[in-house]
C-alpha cells in the first residue's frame, strides 16, 4: 500500500518480513518511509513491536493514519510531535482524510438493536473529537468514504438494514460534508457498488458493478455525474479502477 506525501518527498509503505517461522506475505505488517531525495529508508516508529499497514497522508502532510491491527484500530500520527492516538474500529478500513482540512472519516463498527452496524466517524486529532456522520442510531452500514476535490461532499458505500429501501447491497450514496443532505445516487438492490472515487475535477465518480445473481455475474466499471445522475460504463469485466493523476 503504497502512497507519497502531498509534497511527493516521502513514500509510505507497508512492509512484511519473513523470518524462520513464517514467510513474508503472513508475517506482521510495519510501516516504512521512503526518503524519494536520499533513498534512505527508516521505520515510521521507533517502537518496532507495533504493527501498521495502509498509511494514509493528512492533506498537509503533516498527519499519518494507518491500521494498527496489534492495538485494534486506526492510529493517527503526527508527524511533527510524534504524539499518536489510536481509535477502535474493527472495519479493516484507515478511511479517509479531508481535502482541505487534517479531519479523518473513518468507519466503526458498533452493535444496535441485536443488528451490525458500520458508522462512519469524523475524526479531529487536533481537538480529539469524534463525530457520527451516518446519524446516531441510524440502521445503516457504511464504509468507503471520499472526499470530494473541493472538501464540500462525501461519497460513500451504504446498505440500509431497515426500512423500505433495506436492500442486501451497498449503493452510492452522496452527503454534504456537515453530514446533512444524505442521498442515494444508486438504488440497484441487485447490483452491489465498489467504493467511489471522484475525478481530479471533482465532476464525476468512478466506480464498479457486482450483479448478485443473473446469467452473466460479471464486475462492470462506470463513472456517473453525480449532479445529473446520469451513468456511462466503461469497461466490462473490470473492478477497482482508479482515476489518472
């Protein structure tokens, strides 16, 4: 899971090493930091007992959210201080940092009403607040959430548990980034939707499709205008596209 830094001075990256009882790819994960200018090469904690995997760059550079599946969820680090925090999730999921500002929207997993339910949070580290951004109380699960360029929208996964629109998959759905104006851009119950990603312009998200059931269970790849609504497919028997820089 590599990412650069906003600046693209310093590369980010998991890590796992083999050792006498088991191979690289079931061996603990650790972070790693790539100086792009030097070369150098030096774990992000000097704490080589902890884990972390799936590092994500605050929009200043100045914060890294990661897995930290030895302390049973998302740490986030600055960078500057090195002070850290870690916030409990069990989703397998870091989330995803603001475009304009050093807040978190992370996914946790919490049990209502007998029922599984993934609310997505909004993380401060500055203020150590956190913020439910799906509606408390809410029977919902969502996961997967992206920002838009400009910091003004989220997109997101959601499946609703109850309600007339309780359906087995996850589709689209688009909230202001206070959280209000909650909206599905998707309403397929037979297809399930992959997390979106929104164009460099911030005028389209991209996207694949899963059938459930039919003749012919083939992933499709699309991008949509979510201010239209309007779908195009891109490519078939595809999945996880990613926008070009």
């Amino acid at each position: 899971t590599p990412t650069f830094s906003p600046d693209g001075k310093v590369l980010a990256y998991s890590r796992r090493n083999p050792n006498d009882f088991a191979a690289a790819a079931v061996s603990p994960p650790r972070i790693y930091m790539l100086d792009m200018q030097t070369k150098e090469v030096a774990p992000l904690l000097s704490d080589s007992q902890k884990l972390g995997a799936d590092p994500h760059w605050s929009s200043d550079g100045k914060w890294l959210a990661y897995l930290a599946p030895d302390r049973g969820g998302v740490a986030i680090l600055n960078l500057d201080s090195g002070a850290e925090t870690v916030y409990p999730t069990l989703t397998g999921e870091v989330g995803a940092w603001d475009t304009q500002r050093s807040v978190l929207l992370m996914s946790e997993a919490q049990e209502q009403d007998g029922k599984q339910i993934d609310h997505l949070f909004l993380v401060d580290p500055v203020k150590q607040t956190s913020q439910d951004m799906s509606g408390e109380g809410s029977l919902v699960q969502d996961n997967a959430p992206a920002w838009s360029p400009d910091g003004k929208w989220i997109a997101f996964r959601r499946n609703e548990l109850t309600g007339a629109r309780q359906t087995l998959t996850k589709q689209i759905w688009i909230m202001r980034a206070d959280g209000k104006d909650a909206r599905p851009l998707t309403a397929d119950p037979a297809v399930d939707y992959s997390a979106p990603s929104w164009s460099p312009d911030g005028r389209y998200l991209l996207y694949h499709k899963l059938p459930l059931k039919g003749p012919n269970v083939v992933r499709s790849v699309w991008v949509m205008d979510p201010v239209t609504g309007e779908e195009r497919q891109l490519a078939s028997d595809g999945l996880l596209p990613l926008w070009v820089p």
